[in-house]
C-alpha cells in the first residue's frame, strides 16, 4: 500500500474517532435564520427583537430591551419588569439521571443599575418552579440555587460592559440534592460543581429562560444575547466559538 494513502487512512480514522467528530449539536440559538424561529416563544416580546448591530458569532444575535413602561409589566405586577428568550427541548431530555450541556453570550452596551436582575435560569414547565439562576448586579455576575438565599458564587466583573461574555453550564439533573448537580464556567474559567436538587419532579421538563428579569424601574435597559447551544458532551461545549469570549462591538 503506498505510504501516502496509509497515512490519510489513519488520518481520516482518527478524525471519525475523535470526540470534535462525534460532537452532536443538538440545539443552537444563533439568530442566524434572521429571526427568533431557533427559540420557542418569548417572555413579553416587545421587548425582543433580532439584530445586526452587535453579534457574538455570525451576524444577528438577539436583542432585549426594557423600559419602565406598563408593556413589560409581567401578569399585571406592577413591581416587575421582564422580557426574555425561551428554550426547551423535548421531553425526556430532562428526566432525572440526565445530563444537559448548555451556553449562552451576552453583551451589554452599558452597566445594568445596581438592582438584581435575572439573566436566566432553568424553570419546570409543570410547577413552574425556577431551580437555578444567574445574576447581574451593575457589573457582578453570580450564580445560586434558587431556593437558597445566599449565592453559590459571584465575579464583580462577569458582567463588565463592552465585551462578549460567555456561560458554559452542566447540569446533572435530580431531584436527590446529593446526587443533583451544576457545573458552570465563565468565559472559560472553571467556577466548580455544586451540589443541590435541581430537579422538581424525576419526569419535569427544564426550561431556560434568558434576558432580563428585573424589579420595575424607568432606566432603559438592553442586553445581547448570542450563541445559544446545547450539546451532547462537554469538549464541545467549551471549544465551540471560544475565541470570540471577549469580542467587543463598535459603538
């Protein structure tokens, strides 16, 4: 066999062997199609829209922003404000025992005010129960079980202005706090595994919701949301478009 040929033989197999070969993308919020078709319909979408004026990969990401106004009162309470993009996958994905492996990117063109607002969080579809989220604080990211009140962890500059950020998560999902679990890191950097239970019942339907989720207040607020992914393994989870984490955008 000439040398040349035996040497793309085993070339080519190692390629069908190795993990960024078998990845399997299993769901991706890009915006690419030029609209919001990739998510499943969003939280007061007025607030939402798709855009070319800021991406983290490609060239559309999405766009949130709120106001003070009476359109993003949520279910008629006054004191709250939201608007968000919504995923879930299909049932069974969720179930106790698997695995979820999921990112996102956002972008924020100035600091949030120094109120808590929500930048997404994982929620059952049958008792609406939110088991874990992410946090913004002017310019602190931090993450917690929600059910806890003190935060697992926080960055005072996971939410600095003028930079794409990006959040890597597994999540182990149980409803046996020893056993339940989520991994997450932050522009590439590892912030542990904590234990909790994460799961409300063994057969819930986890849904992600990402945007701002905010006590009301009249300041005019956007974030970019970009890059949304969920795949079957973790090499690809954190490989993937991990050279745009700190792109910035023209003003």
């Amino acid at each position: 066999m000439d040398h040349s040929f035996r040497l793309l033989s085993v070339c080519m197999l190692l390629a069908a062997i190795s993990p960024a070969a078998t990845a399997s993308i299993l769901w991706q919020g890009n915006f690419e199609t030029g609209d919001t078709s990739q998510w499943h319909t969003g939280i007061n979408p007025a607030g939402l829209s798709v855009t070319t004026q800021c991406a983290f990969e490609g060239k559309y990401s999405g766009k949130v922003r709120l106001t003070g106004d009476d359109a993003f009162v949520w279910n008629g309470n006054k004191f709250l404000n939201r608007s968000e993009f919504h995923h879930r996958g299909t049932a069974g994905m969720t179930y106790e025992g698997k695995d979820t492996f999921f990112a996102f990117s956002f972008y924020l063109p100035q600091k949030l005010t120094g109120h808590k607002h929500e930048l997404g969080y994982w929620e059952s579809d049958k008792s609406w129960q939110q088991t874990l989220r992410f946090n913004i604080t002017g310019t602190e990211l931090s993450f917690q079980e929600s059910a806890a009140k003190d935060v697992l962890w926080k960055l005072p500059e996971g939410a600095v202005p003028g930079q794409w950020h990006r959040v890597a998560m597994q999540i182990h999902w149980s409803t046996d706090p020893k056993i339940g679990s989520a991994e997450v890191w932050v522009n590439g950097e590892h912030m542990g595994k904590h234990h909790f239970k994460n799961l409300p019942a063994r057969d819930a339907l986890m849904f992600t919701q990402i945007g701002i989720l905010r006590t009301r207040e009249p300041a005019i607020e956007e974030i970019f949301i970009d890059g949304a992914l969920e795949t079957d393994n973790l090499t690809e989870l954190l490989e993937r478009d991990r050279h745009q984490i700190g792109k910035t955008c023209v003003p």
